[in-house]
C-alpha cells in the first residue's frame, strides 16, 4: 500500500508595514484579500495618512489647520476632511459635557480627535479591499477588523503606565465586527492632555484610561475627555455612553473599570 502525503493549504496572504506620519508609527498588519489589491490599497492609505498630516498638522505653518486657526482660510475653503472632523469634534464636546474641546487657547486644534479618526478610516479602507483581518495601530491606539487567521482574534495590549515593559490588561476581539482600543496619559508625552476649562495641563488623578468600543474616531475622544476628568467623574460619565468600556489607572496603581470591559478581556 502506498501512503499519501497530504498538502497543507497555503497560508492566507499577509502584510505588514510601519510607515511615520503625523508624529508617530503607523504599524498595519493585514491578512488575506488579493495580494496586488491590498498592497495597493496599503499604498492609498498611506498616503492618505500623509496628506491628512499635511492638513491638519499644527505644527505645519502653512497646514490648513494652522491657516484656518489664523483666519487665512474658512472651513468652506478647506479640504471637506476639516469639517468632517471638526463636526466630530462638536458632538464629542456635546457629549462629553464639555470636558473634550478642540479649541485651545484661541487656536482650532482638534489633535484629540483626529489620529483615531485617521487610523479608523485607513482600517476601514483595507477591510473594504476583500481582507479577512485588519488590525492598524497608531502611536499605541489601534482598530481592527475581521480576524487574523480561522478561530483566531485580534488582541491588544494595553501597557501598564506605571511599569515599564509590563501589560495593564489584554483585550481581545472575539466576536466583534470592529475593535478600537484607545489610551490617553502621561506615561509617554507627560502632561499634554488639556483641561477645556483652564486651557493648562489637566491635573487628575489618574496616569491613563484606556477605552474600548467598536470605532476609534469615539474610543480617542472619550479617553482624552476621561483623562481631564479624573477618575471620579470619569468612571460614572463612561457607564452613560453606549458601546464603551474602559479601564482607568490612577498615580497610586489602583485600577477601576467599567462594568462590562470584563467581556472584552482574554
């Protein structure tokens, strides 16, 4: 009798790629699809990822941003992505009770909100191009898709602000159309999150929140909103809104957590 040896399917198509743009590391990882449509599509994300820099950069002197700021330009003059994102801008303000603001100091500044925006749109675009798992991280906050192989799903780190190298917790996608996890702290860039009310560094008790929902434009506004909170108020305030959960960490190492971040945990 003769054996037979059985060929194992290949392994789907997959992609990686980590590109600088916007002040940070846009790190893509994609799997299936068609090999030429996704490298392609991979292509105009990027670039979109650049231009949305060239827009919206402040610290461009001549971004549209910057020029819309000086009144140079109004929004009806500015690339349609400005009031697209501006208008994001008023309803997280509106929804955060104004504690997420995108004017500072006089100046049009919606940096809160447009990165997550940015990486949702370039996630979304690759998802559309016939993959099968998307995940896109930028700077640290990241929107999936899909899966990244059969009985298999994303998960995401989220970093202990107060030990180096070591995990807070790690979330996991199973099961859902589209994961966004966002954080915002002073682990890294110290304080740079702004109190809408003083207009100087929010003051808190906390060292980071991370959100979890389905969308990345919402989870980086809402951790941004959190953080100038400060863990009290915050932790009441991310129960209201629907389809978010969040883990906040304060300066003393304690850990507080929405009711239901505990089902996207694995």
């Amino acid at each position: 009798m003769t054996g037979r040896t059985t060929t194992p399917p290949p392994a789907p198509f997959a992609l990686r790629h980590a590109e600088e743009a916007m002040g940070t590391v846009f790190s893509f990882d994609v799997r299936g699809g068609e090999p030429e449509t996704v490298r392609r599509t991979l292509a105009e994300a990027i670039d979109e990822l650049h231009r949305v820099d060239e827009v919206f950069s402040t610290y461009r002197e001549h971004s549209q941003l910057s020029r819309l700021s000086r009144g140079e330009l109004t929004v009806a003059d500015c690339a349609p992505e400005v009031a697209e994102v501006l208008a994001l801008g008023e309803a997280a303000e509106r929804l955060s009770e104004g504690w997420f603001s995108t004017r500072y100091a006089g100046r049009t500044d919606p940096t809160g909100i447009v990165k997550g925006w940015a990486v949702e749109r370039a996630a979304r675009r690759l998802a559309a191009a016939g993959t099968t798992g998307v995940s896109v991280n930028g700077g640290g906050d990241v929107q999936t898709y899909g899966a990244p192989g059969p009985h298999r799903s994303w998960r995401v780190g989220v970093a202990d602000p107060l030990r180096a190298g070591g995990l807070a917790a790690v979330v996991s996608a199973a099961g859902a159309d589209g994961l966004a996890v966002a954080t915002s702290g002073t682990a890294e860039r110290g304080a740079h999150i702004m109190d809408p009310r003083t207009g100087r560094p929010a003051v808190t008790d906390l060292v980071a929140v991370t959100t979890v929902g389905p969308r990345l434009t919402w989870a980086d506004a809402w951790a941004t909103a959190a953080f100038a909170r400060g863990s009290r108020q915050a932790l009441d305030w991310l129960e209201s809104l629907p389809e978010v959960e969040a883990l906040l960490i304060t300066a003393q190492g304690e850990a507080r957590c929405t009711r239901g971040l505990a089902a996207w945990l694995g």
